[in-house]
C-alpha cells in the first residue's frame, strides 16, 4: 500500500489525501515518526483536514508526545465537533497524563455522539477503575459487550473488577467467556489462575499457569504463580524451580524472591527464605508483605526483638495490616509484654471485628494478668463468633471456675466438641 501512495504522491504532490493514507499505512507498521511526517505533509496541504490531525496525534501519542497528541486531537475536534474518534483518543491521552476527570468528560462526548462506540465505553471503563470505581466501570464493561459481544478485552477487564469486589465465580465465568473468544489470550489464563488459586482450585490454578507459559514462554508472573498453586500442594521444589525461572525472566522480580522465601520457610531453610527476604526488600523498600513474612521467619527462629521489628516496619507501611498486629502480638506474648500484646490484638479486632482468633489470644493473655473477667468476656466472644471452638468453651469454663461460677457447661460443650481434657476437670470441680 505504502509504494502505491508514493506512486500517486509522486504523481500528485498536493493530493493531501494520499499523504493521509500513506501516514496510516506507516501507523499499521509503527513507523510513528514516518507517518508525523506524511501526516505533517497532507496538513500543510490542506490546513483544514481533520482526519490528518487525528492520525498525527495517535502518532504523537505512540511516541509519548502526549502534550503533542492532545494539541493535535484539539485541532482535530474544533474543525470537526462531532468527530467522536478525536474525543475518545483525546480520553486516552488524559488518562496516561493522569486527568482522569477530562478523560471520563471526553469518553462519555464520544459516546454521546456515537452511542454504539464500544471502545468509547471500554475506555470510560479503564478510567474508572483506576478511580477505584468498580461498579461503574463494571457497568461501562457490559454496556461495551452488549455493543459487541465478542470484545474479549472486556470480559477480561470486567473479571479483574469482580475479583477485586470477591465475586470469584464471576470472574471467573468473564475469563472463561474471554477465552472461548481469543483461545491464545495469555493474560487471561493467568487472571483465570489467580481466581481459582482463592477459590483453592490449586490444580486448576495450576493449568491455567502452564497454559500461559505454553502460549507465552517468558512470562514470568505466570512462572511465578504457579510456584504459589505448587507451594499449596506441597510441591515444594517444584514451586522453587519456577520461581527460579520467574527471577531469571526477571531478575529484579521482588514477588518471585519473596514467594521463594515463603516456600523455604515451608522447608525449614529459614536462612534461605531470610535472604530471599532481604532481597526482596532491597528491590521493593515499601513491600509490606516481605517484612511480614520475615517477620514470621526470624519467629521461627526465635529473634524475637527481630521479628517485632519487622512487623512494626510492616504495619508503617500498611496501617491497616490486620495480621501484622496481631502476629506482633504473638511475640510480644512470648516474650511476657502482655500489656503490648493486649494492645496489638486490640488493634487487630478493631481493624477486623470478627477475628476470633485474636479476640482468643487477647483472652489468653488477659488471663495471664489475672484479669479472668475480662479473658471470660473475650473468649464470650469468640464463642459468639466461632460456636464449635472447643478450645473457647474449655477456657471459659476454667476461669469461671476459678472465680467461682458455675463453668461446667462450658466444660461439658468442650468435651463435647472432642476435648477430652475437659472431662479431668468435670470430674475435679463438677458433680454429677
């Protein structure tokens, strides 16, 4: 096509129009800065060409002129106010600047203009999800496959949203629909793992992992991954031999050194997973999880004072690290700083209301301070929360006892929840 434009531009050096399409023809070959130049041509012919403004500007964009493309896509819209391309374009280069408000404000004139716009919709989607507004761009995802029921992208955007919002079985019906459309869609085999592994389909997970990397041989996310399906399935050296292939793919991949480490901790190698550790955090600083989880390996190791650090450094990155206070508060136990303990597991519920499992610690260590009535109150909770927890009803009963009420009916639940140590305590304190 390119030869044949240059044929008739030779022919006729002021047919802007062939210089137009011969700058489209470059576009499809991504020689951007050769279509600018043709682009260039057909509007110094013809000053008034709309078309032309707008394929030089989606050439500025692909080069990051993004200020250049934006002037271009105004040009553009004030010789033509009803080119709803230029307005949909114009969004695109808003939201990589960050306008997120102008993009919406451009998407949602394209789609008035033209209501059947699919992409306009996709787009509109995108900006809003990095609004963080799910369930708008959940519904400018379905509006676009309702226009086309075959835009495999947005089933795709729209399963990322719901896992997001926890609707898993969601998810994973748009990335299945995704790849029944585009079978060699990589990024959706992925997505589709990453579903199944919450839904602890491992196996399935699993699949889906290999089947990226069968479509694409590179992707170290998917290598990465799937070492997580293995870990979960006890395959421990296979999980470490992919993510020795994530960190060769990548080797500044601090997922992949920090999921390594955890499956090292799984082998008791806790100096192994310290350095994988370590090294996550020297390519991510700010990577909350890693400290956490060294944190859980330096427990291990009995570093106390070690472990405390890195879960303090972890909930300063995060605040809202609901486990990482409450696993502070662990330690703090074992080292009989109850009233910090206390503390952290305080935290832990306030963040977390229905976390048993801290309402029971925190009982616990009330009850090493003798405050029994206060230990009584949290294992009520727990109780409340979790009514088969035999552990609960047994240390419930044993403080009231111990504070003379009546506990043998909590006694009696423990024994029959199968805590046989129980009935020794039945036996000393309650009659028959």
């Amino acid at each position: 096509a390119i030869k044949d434009y240059t044929k008739v531009i030779n022919l006729k050096p002021d047919f802007a129009e062939a210089f137009n399409s011969r700058g489209n023809s470059k576009i499809e070959l991504t020689d951007y800065k050769g279509a600018i130049n043709d682009y260039t041509k057909a509007i110094k012919i013809n000053p008034d060409f709309a078309e032309a403004y707008f394929g030089r500007g989606y050439a500025k964009n692909e080069i990051q002129n993004n200020q250049g493309a934006i002037n271009d896509y105004n040009k553009a819209i004030k010789l033509k106010p009803d080119f709803a391309e230029a307005f949909n374009n114009r969004g695109l280069v808003k939201d990589a600047l960050q306008d997120y408000q102008g993009a919406i404000k451009d998407y949602t004139k394209s789609i008035k203009l033209k209501p059947d716009f699919a992409e306009a919709y996709f787009n509109r989607g995108v900006t809003k999800s990095e609004l963080k507004k799910y369930k708008d761009a959940i519904k400018d995802y379905t509006k676009a496959i309702e226009i086309n029921p075959d835009y495999a992208e947005a089933f795709n955007n729209r399963g990322l949203l719901k896992y997001e919002l926890q609707d898993y079985q969601g998810a994973l019906k748009d990335y299945t629909k995704a790849i029944k459309i585009k079978p060699d869609y990589v990024e959706v085999y992925s997505n589709r793992g990453l579903v199944k592994y919450e839904l602890q389909d491992y196996q399935g997970a699993l699949k889906d992992y290999t089947k990226a990397i069968k479509i694409k041989s590179d992707f170290a996310g998917a290598y990465s991954n799937r070492g997580l399906a293995k870990n979960k399935l006890q395959n421990y050296q296979g999980a470490i031999n992919d993510y020795n292939k994530a960190i060769k793919l990548k080797p500044d991949y601090a997922e992949a050194f920090n999921n390594r480490g955890m499956t090292k901790s799984e082998l008791q190698d806790y100096q192994g997973a310290i350095n994988d550790f370590n090294k996550a955090i020297k390519l991510k600083s700010d990577y909350a999880d890693v400290y956490f989880n060294r944190g859980d390996t330096k427990y291990e190791l009995q570093d106390y004072q070690g472990a405390i650090k890195d879960y303090t450094q972890a909930i300063k990155i995060n605040s809202n690290f609901v486990e990482a206070y409450y696993n502070r508060g662990l330690v703090k136990d074992e080292i009989q700083d109850y009233q910090g303990a206390i503390k952290d597991y305080t935290k832990a519920i306030q963040i977390k209301p229905n976390y048993f499992e801290a309402f029971y610690n925190r009982g616990n260590t009330k009850s090493k301070l003798e405050d029994y009535q206060g230990a009584i109150k949290d294992y009520t909770k727990v109780i409340n929360l979790k009514p088969n927890f035999a552990d609960a009803y047994y240390n419930r009963g044993l403080f009231k006892i111990l504070i003379r009420t009546d506990g043998c009916s909590d006694l009696n639940k423990a024994a029959e929840l199968g805590l046989l140590e129980a009935y020794e305590l039945m036996r000393k304190y309650c009659k028959r």
